[in-house]
C-alpha cells in the first residue's frame, strides 16, 4: 500500500467516524425529546393525581357532614318520639 492509499483510506475511515458521530448525536437529541416528553407526562400525571385526591377528599368531608346531618335529624326525631310516648 502506498502513501496515498493509506491516505484515502485514513480519510475514509474519518468520515465515516464523522458519520457515525453525527448519527450518534441525532440519536441523542430524540432519546431526549422523548425523554423530555415522558416528563411532562409524569408531571401532568402527577398533577392528576393530585387533583383527584383533593376531590376524593372534599367529596369524602361532603359526605361526613351529609351523615353527621343525617345523625343529627335523627336523634333529634327519635328524642321527640321519646316525648310524645
């Protein structure tokens, strides 16, 4: 193999190194778009979560006090059918 040979092959090789680098940092750049994008939906996810827990727990305290309400309307009938005997 001469000089030149060696040469163009070096070249060659370095192109197709710069290629690959290339590739390898396009492949990168969506690995994290995607990433990025999974994020978000774990955080809107979260935020649902949340959200929902919050609901859960006002429905939760609505309900409490629509018994105690209920207790309370029917102690207070029970007590006064106790007077009327």
């Amino acid at each position: 193999m001469d000089s030149l040979e060696v040469i163009l092959l070096l070249e060659k090789k370095i192109d197709e190194l710069l290629n690959y680098i290339s590739n390898l940092e396009d492949e990168k750049r969506n690995l994290e778009n995607i990433l990025s994008e999974r994020e978000q939906t774990i955080n809107d996810l979260n935020t649902q979560i949340q959200n929902l827990q919050n609901e859960r727990n006002d429905i939760g305290n609505r309900v409490e006090k629509i018994l105690s309400r209920i207790n309370a309307i029917t102690s207070y009938q029970g007590s006064t059918e106790e007077v009327h005997m």
